[in-house]
C-alpha cells in the first residue's frame, strides 16, 4: 500500500447483498454524474417537481408535502420525529430492533416522553398491544413504528398499526427505510400521518437522501407549535418553502444538486419496471434465497408470515465463524452481506436482497460463494 | 413540455458564476459514477482515512476530528453548534450578514441565549468590538462567527478573531464555508476550536456534505456535556465513532458513499495544484473581474481591504432590472450569478469565482454576456 494521499480512489467491485446499500444501477451511477446546476435554477425546480410526483407514486399518497431531506434516512427520521415533537410530548414508540430503538433516543433527545413498547427482536409489532397500550395512556400524542426492520428482517402490519393510531386519534410516525419499493407502502390508505425513507435500499440509490412525507394533518400540527423546531435545518415548514408547497421558492439550504440526480433516474427506473413487478421480483428472489438456504440446512430467524423478502436473517451455521465467513466473501468473492446486530450479532447474517440486487443471478452467485467459504471453515 | 413522469432528466449546461454551487470538474462528476461500495467495507474506511487527512491539509489542522457531516453546509453549521452549546449557555454571535443570522437562529433553537453583535451588511466583524463584548460579559462561553460571508462578499479576520476568543478562554466556532479552497484557513495557527465548511464552494465539488474539524479541547468540552446533543443524527461523539476517532468503527449512520467519491476527487485536485496556486488562482480572476466590472463604470460593496476573491458583490447599475438580467443571464447565456439577500437585495449582484469557476476565462464569458444584457436593458 505505497498510496501518496493525491492518488485516485478506484473502489473495488462488489455485489452488495447486506442491508444496504444495494447495488446501484450504471444509469443511475451516470445520472449523478451530470453537470452539477443551481439549487435555484428552474431546470432543477422541474426536477424537484418531477420528484415529489414520483415520491407521491412510490408512498401511495397525495401529500403536498412530500419531498427529500438532504441527508440520510437516519436525517429522515431526526426531521420527521422532531418537528413532530415538543418538549413534554408522550410518544408510543414500538420497538423490535435496532431502528425502534433509535427512534426512542432521538424523541428523548428531542424532549419528548417516551412510552417504550418492546417486542422480542425477531418477530413484529402487535398491533394489540399497541392498542392496549394507546387506551391505557390518554395522553399519548404520537406512533411510532418500524414497517420494515432491517436489523432483523421482519415486516410489521402498517396497515393494522394506523387503524389503531388512528382510532386513538394519535399520529402516526413510520419508518419505512427498508420497505419502499420492496414491498407495498400505501401512505394514504392506512392512514399514516408521517414517514420518512432513504434512497439506498430498494430504490437502489446511493446512500444521502431521505425521502419523506407529511400528510396536511401533520402539517397543522407543525404550524401550531408552540416551539420552535430544535433543529433549523430539519424545519419541514421551511424545508417546504423551498419545495415550494406554498407560494414562491425560498433559499434555506443548497440542495444536494448531483444526488438528486440520482434519485430521479432511480424512482424513474423502479416505476418504468412497475412497483408490482419490482415487488414480485423482490418475492421472487427471496423466495429462491430461502429455497436455497434451507437445502443447504441453514434456518432463516423470522417466521414466514412476517418475513421480509428483501432483508433476509438467517441463522449463522454451527460452527462457522461470523466475522472470518463474512470477510472471505466480501474479500475473496466480492459479495457483501451484513452482521448481525445487538442481542442477533454473531448468530445472524442479515442478506439483502433490496432493489437491483433482488435477482435470482444474485442469490446464485452468493449461494456459490458461500458453499465455496463454508467448506474451508471448520465444520 | 410534455414530458412523462418517466423520462430522464437531463440537466442544461450552465456556467456557475453565483454563491455556490460552483462549476464541478468533469473528474469529481466522473468519481461519483464509480460503482458503491458498503459504508464499512475495508476499500471505503481506507477512503474515510484519506478524507481526513486531506481535510487536515485543508484546514492546516492536526485536529483527529476532522471528518464530514453527511449534509450540506447548514448541517456542518446545526452540527458544530448544537454539540458546543448546552441549554441556556450564552453564545456571542458577530452577525455581518445571511450566515450571521442564521447561526444566531441554530443557537438560540438550541436553548442558548444568543448576545448578537452586529455589524453593517457589507464591512467585516471587528476583533475589537468582538473583544469589548467578551470583556463585558464574563458568562460568554463561545464566539461565532463566518470567516467568508457569502451573502456580501466580506473577509473578517479569523486570526484576530481567534486571539480575541483564545485571550478570554471563550471558544470559537468558525463558519468556513466560503473561504476554504480560495482563501488561507490555518484553523491550528489561529487557535480556532471548532469550524464547518461546505463542499459546493472553492472545493467544486457538488453540495451535500459539510466537513468539520473540533480541536480537542472541543472534544474534551462535549464529551464533558451534562445534557445530550439535542440530534442523535448529529452527535459528534457518535459520529466520531464511526469515522475512527477512538478505537473501533462502530455504525452510525450510512455515509454518502458516492458523494464521498467526489469529495475525494475533488480534494485531491485541489492538494495537485497546491494550495496557494489555487488562492493565487482566485486572487488573479477576483482582479480581472473588478477591472472588467469598474470599466463598466460598476462599484463593489466591499471596499478592497476586506474584498473576498471569490464572492464578488456588484451594485446593480441603475436602469437595470435585476431579475431580468439574471434570468437573461441564465437562460440565454447559460451564466449563473446570485442576487443580494435581505437589505442587499434587489441592490447587489453576487458574482462567484469559486473553485473551478475561478478563472480568466470564465469572467471574460461573463463580461461578454454582461455587455449584451444590459445594452438589451433600458438606461
């Protein structure tokens, strides 16, 4: 490694099956790199039009306030929790692994009071428990919930989970990183007030942005804050002044010109393919990875009735070593797959098969390589 | 206009001559298109590694957190400030311009009390005004303050300012965004504690990340915080973790990994040409502008003793109508150039010479374009 620090950085070649980000498609790679223009030039208002119509497709809503927050999903979920929040607030947050988790520090952080309801990591959110949770408490203002855990691959019932903030009358917050576009995602349907996504999952975009949307209840709950947003850049009232939802563009930061780039020829390509097909592919692939695992003796850590297709936990084999298996096939065959996190580090590997990288090419090649790693490991 | 939802977009060909963003090289387009990688592979920490080192040439700091936030530069500014101040610390802010007043806001979001002094839009912060107030109030625990004030063309002087912070033991924060890359920054030889920058300026790169650098004595002060950074997203500590600070990567959040690529190239440009030959770069095209401008019988704002180089401020000649020689500029000559902000609009032009667009070339298409708008113009 005699590297001077002026010498290019090349990366090297990888197949990228872990939980993100995917593998990012050479049209949308060429898109970004585009001639960079101005944040207030009206060929990049058209394109932030352009956008926030296809956000609009992506989460199934009508909400005017939809738009992309320049930094990453974790940013998205800073933005949507804290301009939702004040100081004293009560907020339910369900939590089922590493992204519940999260959200409940940063409400706290944010001042707000958080009522934890925990479930084993592995298995979804009751929507029962929730229920029983939100009549117990009436002060509770706020849901919060994973749709789609990606530290452990389980999807919760979205759909359950907005009825129940929603006959409780309380709003609904959802994290919906790992699930837009790999499976249905119906924002206005299920009632959910508030989500917010990221670009590098099964959009297949690079990481940086974090699609988000607030429905026009959410909104006024924002305007009639009686406090100030903690952060000013994650303001989402005048976030929109510059998405223009009301009246003439204002300057509040320089948009991420070249990433949006990005992220307009990816939602291009998943709605040219068509959601449903992208998430029978994302079905398909999966059902193929599992298929292969099991002949292969290996068991997947969820159960199949709330499995993700596009985060795939499976047991790490006896015997095998965690780090050792994972960095042969990142190193040797170029294929990466995640660890497992918290109390699941070492017993899981965590195999995305998000976006581009949801094909059945895909989960041969990985298949191949681990039979190849598997029987250099002591048994 | 009839395009689909579906189509590519495909942005017009500009010459960015306004407040940022700046003209990106083909070379920094062309990195950002290489395939992504995981943000936790070996290939990209090496990267992260380089990154650092070079931000540490940039700033001429030997600062170990010298990293990059994954946002634009108003997150580098949220960043630095919400992870200094705590609630009710007191913060004097020295305000002579947009970015002045907007970290009078972060702060006082915050929970800080914000002692504001002022200064007229168009001259510098003066180090014996900032030290007559530091002197007058002991409970002052930091000063900010903007180096390069985008929004009118001013330097200030850092290295007084930084003695005035260092002889009443207050720290300083210095917003850097529009100096680094066009004008000196020595962050260690003028003892500033903590500064943010931007990439979209004097670097060329495109918008979307913001570096920054805290001494250790910064460091020492937030990890010494009774109360949490008020953004999970934010917390240098976390940050710190993940870009290597203090033992092993631990995940964050998912860095911008093809952003970084640019970021990368874009700084390596800037250390192949070295340092001074690009201020001396932006120093030559700053001249041959005003010359060009004042034999147009056109005035700067600033007077030359505090003139930046690369963020030109032009009165507006009488009889011209600003946004209409704007918008002409733009669309018919594809010359992007900023109007003034808050008191200075409507009355000034912002013409930047910044990073790649700080050439002899790049003014003269200027000036030619210049001279056909404004004859189109009525006197």
């Amino acid at each position: 490694m005699n590297r001077k620090i002026t010498d290019p950085f090349l990366p090297p070649e990888r197949l990228l099956l872990g939980p993100g980000p995917s593998p990012v498609a050479p049209e949308v790679l060429a898109a970004m790199a585009h001639p960079t223009i101005g944040h207030l030039d009206p060929a990049f208002i058209g394109l932030m039009d352009e956008l926030k119509a296809m956000l609009q497709t992506m989460f199934n809503t009508k909400n005017e306030a939809t738009f992309t927050v320049a930094g990453p999903g974790s940013v998205g979920m800073d933005a949507c929790i804290l301009n939702m929040i004040e100081p004293g607030d009560k907020i339910l947050i369900a939590r089922n692994g590493v992204f519940g988790m999260r959200m409940s520090e940063v409400a706290s952080r944010g001042g707000a009071t958080v009522v934890p309801l925990d479930f084993e990591w592995g298995t979804p959110v009751d929507p029962a428990a929730v229920d029983a949770a939100l009549a117990k408490d009436k002060d509770i203002k706020f849901l919060a919930f994973v749709h789609a855990e990606t530290s452990t691959g389980v999807l919760s019932d979205a759909q359950a989970l907005g009825a129940v903030a929603k006959k409780h009358n309380v709003f609904s917050i959802m994290d919906c990183v790992t699930s837009v576009g790999g499976v249905p995602v119906e924002m206005d349907a299920w009632s959910i007030d508030v989500l917010y996504t990221g670009t590098q999952k099964c959009l297949s975009c690079p990481p940086g942005l974090s699609p988000v949307s607030f429905n026009q209840r959410a909104i006024d709950h924002i305007k009639a804050r009686k406090t100030k947003v903690l952060s000013w850049f994650l303001d989402v009232t005048q976030v929109m002044a510059y998405w223009g939802g009301e009246g003439a563009r204002a300057y509040h930061h320089t948009a991420p010109i070249n990433a949006l780039y990005g992220l307009h020829e990816a939602l291009r390509r998943v709605l040219v393919e068509g959601l449903d097909a992208a998430f029978a592919r994302h079905r398909k692939a999966h059902q193929y990875l599992v298929a292969g695992l099991q002949k292969r003796g290996m068991e997947m850590l969820v159960a199949e009735s709330y499995r993700l297709p596009q985060l795939n936990a499976v047991k790490i084999p006896a015997g095998a070593d965690d780090a050792k298996v994972r960095r042969s096939l990142l190193l040797d065959h170029g294929i990466e797959i995640g660890a497992g996190l918290g109390p699941l580090a070492g017993k899981v590997w965590r195999i995305g098969l998000m976006g581009e990288g949801a094909r059945v090419e895909s989960v041969d090649r990985l298949l191949a390589a681990l039979d190849k790693v598997l029987v250099k490991e002591p048994a």
